[in-house]
C-alpha cells in the first residue's frame, strides 16, 4: 500500500446502489468529493463558508478507473494525495473495501480556484495545503 | 381523474433505482419538488433567482404515501393542486404511470417563505400564484 | 431527551446541501433510510441480501416535519424508535443536529414487508427485531 | 457543431444544484449515463431488463472536463457517439446548454459488458448497436 495524505472510512448506504445492487458510479464521484472537502476541514478551511466568501474550488477534470463494484454493506475507505500542476489543486483519490483493501476506484480530480467567479493562479491552495503541498 | 392545476411528464431515469429495482423512495420528493419548481416557472418565477434575492419557499411539512412503484423504463406525470393555509403553501402532489395512469405516489408538501431567513405571512405566495389560488 | 432504541451519527456532505445552501428536503429521507439500515444490519439482517432472498421491505407512507435546516460542516445523530401496527412496521426517527441537539427533523416511516412481491402480515419483522418490539 | 448519432434534451432540475448554485459535478455523470440509457432503448433495449437477463453494461472508466457549469432553469442537451475498442464500448458525451449551445461538459466514458459476472467480448453491443457501429 503506497502512503496517502488522507483518507475517510465510509460505508455504503443502500440509495446508493443503482438496480444492479453496485453503487452506483456517480457516488464514486460523490465520495471522492466529501472525503476532498473533509481534508480542507482538516487543513482548517470549510468548502461552504470559503463560498460565502467568493472563493470557489471547482472541479476542471475528473477521470476515474473503476476496478470493483462497491456492494450494500460494505465499508471502504477514501484515500487521498494532493500536488500542485500550474493552477490546478490536483487530487489523486483511491478506494478501497474494508476490510481486504481490495481496488475499487482509482480517480484523478483536478481543480481550480475562482475568486469572485475568476481563475486564480490557486495560491490560496498553497496557502489551505501547506503542509501537504511540496516544496 | 379530478383535475389539476398543473402537470409534468418525467421518466424514470435508472440511477433513481435502487437495488430493489425500483424508484427509491426519496426520489419522488425530488419528482415532487421539481414539478413545484416548474410550476413556479410557468408562474412567472424562478427558485434559483428568488433565493438570490433572499427570497426562499422551504419546506416545512412532507406526507407521501406510496402506492405502486416506478421502475426503470417508466414514464409518469406528477400533478398538482395548490391551496393557502395560514402562512403556509400547500401543494398537493399525485404522481401517476404512464400511459395507464396508475396512481403511484400521493403526496402533500407544506412550504412557507422565508425573507433573507424570517418567517413571511406568505404574501409572496398570494401574488406568484394569484391566477392559481382560490379567493 | 426522551429514549431511543437505536441512533446513528452522520456529517453533512457538501452534495447533499442545494443551492439555498442547506441540506435538501429529499436527503432528510435517505439520512432516515440509511439509519433504519443500519438498525437492520445491528438487528442481525442485511437490506441487499433480503431482497436477493425475495424479502422487500418497503415504505408505505412518509412523514417528515422540518424544523432546523443542516447546513455545510454540520454533524448530526438519527435517533429512532421501531413500533408494530398491523401489517406495518413504524419508524419513528428524528434527526438532531450535533453537539447542540437542536431538532432538525421529525420522521414518522410506515414500511410493509413484501415475500415474492406478495404483502405479508410482517412476521417476519417480528424476527428480526424481536428484541426491539413491545409485547 | 459536429454530428452526433444521438441527442436527449433534458432540463436542470434544482435539487442537482449544490451549495455553489450550479450542477454538482457528479450529475453530469448521471446525466450522461441516463442519455446512455435512453440511446439503449432507442436501439431497442432496456438496462433494467437487460440486468434481469444477466448482462450488465458496466463502466470501467470514464473521463469528463468540465468546461462551463449549468445553473439553475438552465436546459441542455446531451449528445453522443460511440465506438468500439477491443472489447469496450466507448461513448464520447458532449453537453451544450441550450438555446445557446454553450459547450459545458466532455465526457468519455468506456463501458465493458459482463454476462452472469463475467467478461465478455462485447458481441452483444455489436448486435444492439449495429446501426451506428462503422463496420
């Protein structure tokens, strides 16, 4: 297992499941998304209150190879990197099943920063991420 | 079938099932919330817009009895009727299948107005939907 | 506080909240769902395995009032006590925001249980939660 | 505008909408995938039913740049083609905000199909979608 800045345990919630009884793909997005905005909170930063503030993180990309189909009752955890490209905050996101760590999801989630709804160079990523960001 | 004083054609698109394989239950709240909207339009007026002006109808009260399941393939028609109570806005909402016009769903959905966060004596209501509500 | 029988902490995601930036209606009744799941999971049965075996439970009529709104960043418990009436298994489930145990929503979930599609008597209820359930 | 083989206009619905007042990210993929869906029926098949058979189209990666976010009463269209690589079958989703035709979301997105579980080589996507597959 590689190392990881971050990571979120979850557990499936049966809604989230689509006919097939898998979840549903677009949860997978969903869940990368909580477990990004449960990292600003750890760095110190609420995604709803830096909206109130005109800062908006959005996401510019999102790719997302699905390797096994998460089930009702089944946990997992979301784990998380970060690295600076140019403007873009990018995310590298993997899921895995509790408790055998099996592969899920693998994502890759860029984003940026917009200030009054205009493209920053993303130093307030920098500034949020500090301790996570390389020098 | 009595009448209504609106009415949206929708279709059940897959991700609203859940692995029962029918329309999960939370989702005929979002049938029904999106047909109030709708009709807002049709009213001349638009959710989005209202809550920027610090304009916004939440709900207070939902009751939803389910009576025969959507599942994937189906079309259906939300209907609605509105009446003044007190303060509150009350929509009444049936959803019905496509073509057979079975009755899926009867909902009713009290909503009040709330001005930038203060309880209003719902005036607002009167006015959108003179044309709709019964003196 | 009066006494439930089972409850179930959970945090607000982002994706949950619409643009009036708090938790939309329609989450409140998967927030419950989830939580009856829960129950059902500690009560020694599992929803997906249920349904692979012909057993549905599912919800006959939903009543939530709303009263304080979850908004971004918030924590909160759903505390629900189970009662038999007839064929139905009733939810009674209330949400409250975390620390400050402010009421945000007041549920009232009637659920049937279907063998094969076919409606039961809800013996089978009676099993599962027996430990639960009044003599 | 380059040509697509199939188009399914659809409407924002406000509950997609997030705290920053535009479609959340994880909705473009839904709505990709009931654009998908409805093309299958188009062609004469039914997810839902197709799953009852035993075959399951699944995504196994999918890739969308978001390029200009859909807000609230906006409508859009979503417009595709698809092609075969080996024993995927690819679809390139492309979303325009209507009337203006705005492009808002590129999506690819690679579907393998699974009969009983397992992979196969796809023929079954020759068969249904042999009209618009170039020899």
């Amino acid at each position: 297992m590689k190392e990881y800045q971050f990571e979120l345990e979850m557990k499936v919630r049966d809604y989230e499941c689509d006919l097939q009884c898998i979840v549903n793909n677009a949860n997978y997005q969903h869940y990368m998304e909580h477990a990004r905005h449960e990292f600003l909170e750890k760095a110190g930063a609420n995604f709803g209150q830096l909206h109130q503030q005109g800062i908006d993180a959005v996401v510019a990309k999102v790719e997302i190879e699905y390797k096994t189909s998460l089930i009702s009752g089944d946990r997992f955890v979301v784990k998380l990197n970060i690295a600076r490209e140019g403007v873009k905050l990018v995310f590298f996101e993997d899921i895995y099943r509790l408790p055998d760590l099996k592969l899920c999801a693998r994502g890759k989630v860029e984003s940026v920063c917009l200030d009054r709804g205009r493209l920053t160079r993303g130093e307030l990523f920098d500034e949020i991420f500090s301790k996570w960001l390389k020098k």
